[in-house]
C-alpha cells in the first residue's frame, strides 16, 4: 500500500485485547475468552520499537487495532494510548507520519465510539458477512443469538456521522 504522499504504508496490527464479545463459529482466535487487555507497558514498547526501526524510517505507519474485539476496551484507553504515541512521536528529530485504523464487529458502537473515531479520525472496518440470513448463520453472540440487528445499527451510527467505513466479508 502507498499513502497519499507516496510514501510505502506499513501496517502495525496491535491487538488490544483477545476477548470477544460474540462468538463466531469460524473464529481461530483460541484465546477470544480471555478478558486480558495490553498494558501500558507493552504499548510504550512498541511504540518506541516502530518508531525507531530503521527498517521503518521510510514508511507512512498505520496502526491497525484488531483481533478479538477492540471496542471491548474503553474509548478512553485509546486516548491514552494515541496521546502516549504522539508524545513519543514528538520526542524523535523526524516526527513520523501516522494514522489509525480498526477493525469491529461493530455490535459495541455508539456515541461515545463515534465521537472517538471522529476525533482521531479513525480508519473504521465493520465485520459483516452479508444480508442477516447468511451472517447470523455464523456470526452469533455468546447466547449462541443473532447480531446482524446489532451491527446495522452500528453501521447507521457511523453513516448518521458520515464517517466512511469499509467491510471485511467471510
């Protein structure tokens, strides 16, 4: 991939947490159950790892928050976290140039996640696996229940915002 400025874009896949909130037949995550969530710590880390690599100095960096469900932590985490990089990023004699994207399941968005994605300017991908006959064929919650209802709904509060999104389809 090549940013806007033409740059090679590096993709920095960062999982938040394992745990899910739904539980999808074909889900390989075997850890989806564990509530465990990426400490401080281990952010700063790597945030200063990518930030110095040499073998990423010439990329434009994207940090993608995915796997499990990373709406599960608050958007308040994701403050701290994006602050926490910024401040690292403004330390370095060449300030790197970056963004975010995440990718959901789209059942946990609402104001406050939307407000989020807007201030940070979020790169949103919803999970959707079609019309709710074929994704509630798979993609059910942990009461073994539909979520297509769910996920449109998230999916009108992004458009209601006019925040663009795109679509990963199993």
């Amino acid at each position: 991939m090549v940013n806007q400025e033409s740059q090679p874009e590096c993709l920095i896949v960062i999982q938040p947490t394992p745990f899910c909130n739904i539980n999808c037949r074909y889900c390989y995550l075997p850890t989806r159950n564990s509530t465990a969530q990426i400490s401080e710590h281990v952010l700063q880390k790597i945030f200063e790892e990518v930030l110095n690599s040499p073998y990423l100095q010439d990329c434009y960096l994207r940090f993608v928050w995915h796997a499990g469900e990373p709406l599960i932590v608050s958007p308040n985490f994701y403050r701290a976290a994006f602050e926490l990089l910024r401040e690292k990023n403004q330390k370095l004699n060449h300030i790197r140039k970056f963004s975010h994207s995440l990718q959901t399941n789209g059942i946990l968005i609402n104001p406050s996640w939307v407000s989020l994605f807007e201030e940070y300017d979020i790169e949103v991908g919803v999970s959707l696996d079609g019309p709710d006959f074929i994704h509630d064929s798979s993609r059910v919650d942990r009461s073994g229940k539909s979520t297509h209802v769910k996920v449109m709904h998230g999916i009108r509060l992004l458009q209601e915002a006019n925040i663009h999104f795109g679509i990963i389809m199993v």
